[in-house]
C-alpha cells in the first residue's frame, strides 16, 4: 500500500465491531444454554480463529453478513476436539479459551502461529494451576503450544502483577467451573468487557475498587447456567482511534465516527487527545447492552505534546501506536511510561513503533517501558510493519501527513482486526 500527504478529510464513518468484544460474544455463547445473536460482529481473522476452535469443540455456529448465531450447549456441553485448535495469531482466543478448557472433562491442545507462539503463556499458566489445572507448555518455554488435561479446579483468590483483562478474563472463566469463589485483584482496572457480557449471561460477577489504591477485584461465582442473549456489539474504539488521530492531524478536516463503544477501561485514548489539545465532542451518548456508546466528532487541532503515564495505561494500550503518530506531528515531546506490556504484542511496539518514526524522520527514542518522541515533520518512507495491524494502521495515517510518498509493507496485516481499513478512506476523501 502507497500512500502520500492528503489534506480536508471529511464526513462521517463507521468502524467494525469491537474485537474483545466480538470474541467474548461468540465464547460466551458456546457455554450458554440456548441461541446467542450477535450483530455487527467483527470479521477479522482473530475473532474467526475464536469461531474456528468453537467449532472444532461441537458448537454449531452460523454467520451471515455481519450476525452471527451460535448454538450453545451448556457449560459442560464442548466436545473433545479431534484436532489441535489452532487459535491463529490471537492471544485474546488462547487466554481466554484456556480458563474455559481448563474447566472440561476432556484433553486439549492449543496452538498457533510463529507471533502466538512466541508470546507469554506462564501468566496464565501460574493462576490456573494454583486453581487445580492441569495446564502446560508443550515446549516448556512459557508459551504456546499449550497442553490442557482434566483437573478439579477450586476457587481462589489470584493477585496479578500486571493489568490485563486477558489473564483476569482467564481466571474468572476457569471460575465458573470451580468449587467456590474466584477472584482477580489488579493493580489497576483492565477491560472489564467480560465482567459486563457474563453478567448479561446469568453470571454472578462483580467488581470492587479499593478505596486506598488503583487496585481492582473482580469476583465471580461457580455458575450452574449461562443463558443465550442477543447482542449488538458497538465499534471497536481501537478501530476508530486511527479516524480520530487523521481527523485531528490532517489539515482542514472534520470527521464523525458513529457508534463507539467508549467503555472506561478502553476509552483512554481520548482523554489523551484532549490533554494534547485534540477537539473532540461525544454526541449521542448512550448504553447498549451494559456498554457505554456514543458518536465521536473530531476536527484538526494544534496538538502538543504531554506524559503519558500510570493507569491510564491499561485503557490505551493498544491505541498507543496511533497516539505515537499523534506526538511525533505535536508540538513539543511526548513521554510514554509504563508501557512495558507493549514488548510482548504482536511485535515488540516499543522497537517497531519507534524505529519506524526515526525512518520518517522523527526524533524518537525507545525507553524500557514506553518511548521519547519529539513532534516534527515527517518525510516518507517504507514502513517495516513485521506483519502487526496495529502498527500498518498507525502509520498508515502517519503517511497522511507526510512529505513525499509512504509505503506500507506487508499491508494486508490489517485484516486481522479490519479487514475494511483502506476502505473506509474512500469515503472520507
């Protein structure tokens, strides 16, 4: 893909399904007792690998356009698969599907590509364990291919070091198969996604604040039912962040972004925008389904730059390739801290963002936990995209607004979580 410096993009867009919310969807409802409708599902090839395992353990699962239905059978009711489920490059699948598993009567194994296979697996290897599953690393490197076995599993109470909705989510599903109560504290809140959705299925789940810290406790209870629901899935804030930051960066342009889901736990990036200067309104605001939606106008705006830090940072992690394009068009320097889960995504995106900002010749430097970057113009170049969709996005819009002409390499990535990506631009232009 050859992008070049635009200016005046204008109109209003929709983006695809939120992704964790899309895959909660269609997980939730292969545990549930009865029929889960689920429209505006997200296409991309994550949440398919979701639909890939699910149907490999016996759920029948339709999908035309945008819905999809699932056929739940209960939570006892999953099938032994009889092949290794492969969960593609979707760490959200082999978390979250490995405290469903851990819950079976059944063996499983669980792998994926060379990416997946790479990342960290002993964060939820550890809880599950402690909980009585018998959960382990094939290769006993830490990560996937992963080996699940039959075990009794018994509620417990599991402090994690970092805040990450996928371990959280890991360990309260596995909970709903054990004998007594589960919980999760974190440092600080994560996306509460699967709180809201197993709530909306008959869990009984809840969530406390420490009156005294950041800290977060969610708790849940062994579970004799989910029942099926129908769910519309608002747009995946993630997605929109990329139209947000064009609307804010490109001269002369004013874009709405309708129906995105802004949940607290994920909505950080436009706090950030509006501490860099960003003109930003929330118009129609409102709840769907426990999950807070509303229509996001933005339009250009001098940006400068600001800290980033603390816990915010678990609300934007996945923005924070975008907003790193943000900085290096803003006035000033932005710092990044705490961030250090960003090495351990699809790629390293402290390394890939900031070696792709100083190829357009940005002043950017990476730092243990986050990055350094100095706002300026930026020239075009070739992007190294290392095949992560996050990263071909964020500089796809980087491109915009640059001297001279941009290739994306390896474009094609941005199918993983929008697929539509390019073409949403058409109608901006």
């Amino acid at each position: 893909m050859e992008l070049c410096k635009i200016t005046g993009l204008r109109g209003k867009v929709t983006v695809p399904g939120d992704k964790s919310i899309s895959h909660r969807s269609i997980m939730f409802g292969s545990i549930a007792d009865g029929t889960t409708e689920v429209h505006n599902f997200l296409k991309g090839a994550d949440c398919l690998a979701t639909i890939r395992c699910f149907r490999t353990l016996g759920i029948d699962i339709g999908e035309n356009d945008s819905t999809v239905t699932i056929h739940g059978k209960g939570l006892h009711g999953l099938a032994a698969p009889s092949d290794i489920l492969d969960v593609g490059n979707s760490g959200t699948t082999t978390r979250l599907l490995s405290g469903i598993l851990a819950g079976q009567t059944f063996d499983s194994k669980l792998s994926g590509d060379e990416s997946l296979n790479s990342r960290p697996m002993k964060r939820i290897i550890d809880p599950l364990t402690q909980m009585g599953a018998h959960i382990s690393s094939i290769l006993r490197n830490g990560c996937a291919p992963l080996y699940i076995t039959p075990g009794r599993l018994h509620g417990i109470h599991y402090t994690s070091p970092v805040a990450s909705a996928q371990v959280k989510s890991c360990v309260l599903l596995a909970g709903l198969y054990a004998e007594g109560e589960t919980s999760v504290t974190e440092p600080s809140l994560s996306r509460n996604h699967t709180e809201l959705m197993l709530k909306e299925f008959g869990a009984d789940v809840h969530t406390f604040h420490a009156l005294d810290s950041t800290k977060s406790t969610a708790v849940i209870q062994p579970c004799p039912q989910l029942c099926g629901q129908k769910i519309t899935v608002p747009g995946d804030i993630s997605s929109a962040a990329y139209f947000i930051a064009a609307g804010l960066i490109v001269p002369d342009s004013e874009i709405l972004i309708e129906n995105v889901g802004i949940n607290q736990t994920r909505a950080g990036i436009l706090k950030v925008c509006e501490d860099m200067g960003g003109d930003i309104t929330l118009l129609n605001e409102r709840f769907e389904g426990g999950e807070k939606v509303a229509d996001i106008l933005v339009k250009t705006s001098a940006l400068h730059g600001i800290t980033i830090e603390g816990d915010i940072i678990p609300t934007l992690i996945d923005e924070i390739p975008i907003i790193a394009v943000m900085a290096a068009v803003a006035e000033g320097t932005t710092i990044i801290k705490d961030a250090a889960e960003l090495k351990v995504k699809e790629t390293d995106r402290i390394e890939t963002v900031t070696d792709n900002l100083k190829a357009m010749g940005c002043n950017a430097s990476p730092t243990a936990d986050g990055m350094i970057i100095t706002g300026g113009q930026l020239k075009g170049a070739s992007i190294h995209t290392l095949l992560d969709h996050r990263i071909a996005m964020a500089f796809s819009i980087a491109a915009l607004v640059a001297e001279g002409n941009t290739k994306i390499l390896n474009s094609k990535c941005v199918d993983v979580s929008y697929p539509t990506f390019y073409d949403t631009f058409e109608q901006l232009l």
